[in-house]
C-alpha cells in the first residue's frame, strides 16, 4: 500500500491525518507543500486542490480529513482489493471550484503506468461515469465498485473525454 499526505507545518488537520494514519499504523510518506513546489504540483495534478490536508492511498485521493473515506480506502487497500491505479476525485466538486459547470462522476488525475486505468487507456481530466453497469456520480462510486472485484475479474468502464463517450472492458 502507498500512502502519501500532503501537508504544510501550520496545518491542524494535516496533523490530525498524520495521527490517525500512525493510529492505524499506516506507514505513509509526508510531502511538505510550503517547503517542496514540486510536491505542491504534484498535489494539485493528483487532486485538482490547493488545500492540505491531500492523501493519496494507491492512487485514491482523499482531501481533507475525511474519516470514513480514509477508512474506505484503507481498507480496500489493506484486504488486497482491485485497485484502478489512478487518482480520482468527485468531478462536480473539482469542476465547480475551477468554474466550470460541474458534471457528476469521477474526475480522473494521475494515472499510473501498467495500471487497470491505463490499460483502459483513461487520462487525466476523463471523467468515469460508469463502472460494470453502475452508474458513477462521484469518487466514493468506483471505491464501491472496485471493492466487490478480483484479481481475474472483468471490470467495463464509461468515461467522457471532452464531448466523446468512450467505453471499455479489461480482465483486472
């Protein structure tokens, strides 16, 4: 499992991650955003956010301190689950802040090389709105989605990219 939090040293809440990671005994790797710019790019392409506390857990995003979907992710993770190898975050929320108009479903950021994601040939920027005939209107839906796959799997997946609708199945 790869846990990282993006944090500043002002942060009350980025701490409170901290803590409840080390609760859980989570071994994670803090990245400073006030100290490292890189970092601070890395965040922002991972979660379309400015704002700490960010936590990627396999490529999940999570920003805030978001209890109950830290413990969706951990324990997906933790069970050995199917992961999609690539960031997503509740594209009406990301797109609304940008200003946008928001589009329900799961906005797609980094995706990892040999990832079910990039298998699928996802991009950052995509937008999920469906996974194995269940409709996606937000991250928590492909965290749902994957958590009932196995290794051996089909997984289909309905995204949009710009004005298309494209579609695809793999054997995750």
């Amino acid at each position: 499992m790869n846990v990282t939090v993006y944090t500043t040293a002002t942060c009350g809440w980025c701490q409170r991650t901290k803590q409840y990671l080390a609760q859980r005994g989570v071994p994670f790797v803090e990245k400073r955003v006030d100290e490292d710019y890189a970092a601070a790019l890395e965040m922002v392409r991972l979660s379309g956010q400015e704002g700490v506390p960010v936590t990627a857990i396999d490529g999940q995003v999570v920003v805030g301190f978001d209890r109950a979907r830290l413990d969706t992710l951990l324990s997906a993770a933790e069970a050995g689950k199917v992961s999609l190898g690539a960031a997503i975050a509740d594209a009406a929320r990301v797109l609304a802040k940008q200003g946008r108009l928001p589009v329900f479903g799961a906005l797609v950021g980094k995706v990892s090389p040999g990832s079910p994601a990039a298998r699928l040939g996802l991009e950052p920027g995509d937008i999920i709105t469906e996974m194995n005939l269940r409709p996606i209107t937000k991250a928590d839906d492909v965290v749902a989605t994957l958590s009932s796959l196995r290794t051996g799997d089909r997984l289909s997946v309905t995204w949009t990219r710009g004005d298309r609708a494209l579609s695809r199945q793999i054997t995750v």
